[in-house]
C-alpha cells in the first residue's frame, strides 16, 4: 500500500480551488468518513478552540487515510512540539494561527520538515504508514513533499509584512481569520468594512506574487461568492456546530409547519 498523497496540496499547486469545513465538536472517527462522503476537500480538527485530545486526534487520523479528503489541524500555537507531535499522529497537515513575522515562518518550516529541508526529530508515524515498513529515507522524502503548511494571517502586522512571510519558500495555502483580523485593526466584526476588503486583496495579491493559495474561514455563501472571483482558492466554509444547528432549524421549521397554528 503506498503512502497516501496530499490531493488538496496537488490541486492547489496546479491552481485549483478546495473547499473544507472546521470539526470543533465532533471528534469521533465517524466525522472524517461523514464529511468525506459529502464530497469535501478537506477537513480542519480546530485545536485551537476546543478540547479535542491526542488520542481522539489519532483515530481521526487513521480512519483520515483510508479517505480521500486531506486531514489537516489547527494547533493551539507554534511551539515545536505541539506542531511536531499532531504531524507524528499522521495529520496531513497544519494550519498556524497568528503568524505575524518572517522568524515565525522559518520557525515553522524547520519544526515541520525534516532533514535537508528543516530539523524535525524523525519519527516514523506507525499511522501514517498504516502499519506498513517503509524505508526510512523513502518516507522522509515523502513526509517532505506531501505535509501541507497554511499559515493564518490574522492582524494588521501580517498583512503588512505579507510579501516577507510568502516569499520564504515552503509556504503551500493562507487562511486568512476575518474576526481576528478585525480586531487587530480596530474594527472589531466589522467584516464588511473597505479597510478589511482592502487588507484581503493586499493579501490575494501578495499569495499571487509568490506562488502561495490565497484562502480564508467564511460562513455564508454571498462572501464565498464574491472571494473565490477575486481569486481566493483554499476556502473553509463554517464548522460542524453551525452546519448542524441550521439543518436542525431548517428540519423542525418544516416539520412545525406541517401543524396548521403551531409553527
């Protein structure tokens, strides 16, 4: 069996366009399968705002291999072993939050490649092998080449020094934080606000100049729309407790109608 290839980091290099989803609640192995068989690109375990565990992460996982869709995590922060330790449970790839400056990228790269490309301690991840043997060289390589690395841009710094974080190489996606983002420049879910427009496009231009996907976290389909034809291309589209919130209100709002004075 050969070791599972990055399929969302393909279709991007070739100039693609993925759409993925957020898991914060769900965190049984049924979630990867679930989502999969709806046909998304990519799934992000948020372990940034939940209180998903390590081990929960490696069954997800593992069931995340015998899946097309790319499993990637969002880490609480860039410190080297919390983005080594989820790579060595198989994740495909990370999403970092907060990364404002070009130390904070180089940081990133060495502590997620391994030798000639960076220094991360070499583990040979038993998931991600699905139990096989693999000469070690051999996955190395492969680790290398199919890791996926989505840096989030999120305050007005970032967006200013965008060129400097994109044009160190290893860089495969944005996700650009829209709330975050607001209230570092003082204009706190003012989402819609032409200084946010403007810092989108400043960061679409940048990705374009340097090779990278744009990308951003969006919950409504207007504003998919409207950044997918100004170029965005890595779009995660809500999470699971708003998608499963609405479909709840949308199926009893049908039902209670079915009720002639009790809707």
């Amino acid at each position: 069996m050969a070791l599972k290839k990055n399929r969302v980091k393909r279709i991007l290099k070739e100039g693609g366009v993925c759409f993925g989803t957020m898991l914060r609640i769900l965190k049984v192995p049924h979630a990867v399968s679930l989502f999969s068989a709806s046909g998304w690109d990519y799934l992000i375990m948020d372990m940034e705002h939940n209180d998903c565990d390590l081990e929960s992460l490696s069954a997800l996982s593992l069931v995340a291999k015998y899946e097309e869709t790319t499993f990637l995590v969002r880490v609480p922060d860039k410190h080297y072993f919390q983005m080594a330790q989820v790579l060595d449970l198989g994740l495909e790839g990370l999403i970092l939050p907060r990364v404002d400056t070009p130390d904070q990228v180089n940081h990133i790269l060495q502590s997620t490649r391994y030798f000639p490309l960076g220094s991360r301690g070499a583990s040979i991840s038993n998931v991600a092998t699905l139990f096989r043997s693999y000469p070690a060289l051999d996955y190395l390589k492969w680790a290398n080449q199919e890791t996926m690395i989505v840096i989030q841009i999120e305050s007005q710094e970032a967006v200013e020094n965008v060129d400097q974080l994109l044009s160190i190489e290893g860089i495969d996606a944005v996700m650009i934080g829209p709330f975050d983002l607001s209230q570092s420049m003082g204009i706190p879910g003012q989402l819609k606000d032409p200084r946010m427009e403007e810092a989108f496009q400043k960061v679409i231009d940048g990705c374009n100049r340097h090779g990278v996907a744009p990308g951003v976290h969006l919950t409504n389909f207007d504003d998919v729309e409207k950044w997918l034809s100004r170029g965005m291309r890595f779009i995660t589209f809500q999470y699971d407790i708003s998608m499963l919130v609405e479909a709840s209100r949308e199926k009893i709002g049908r039902l209670r109608e079915m009720v002639p004075g009790q809707a």
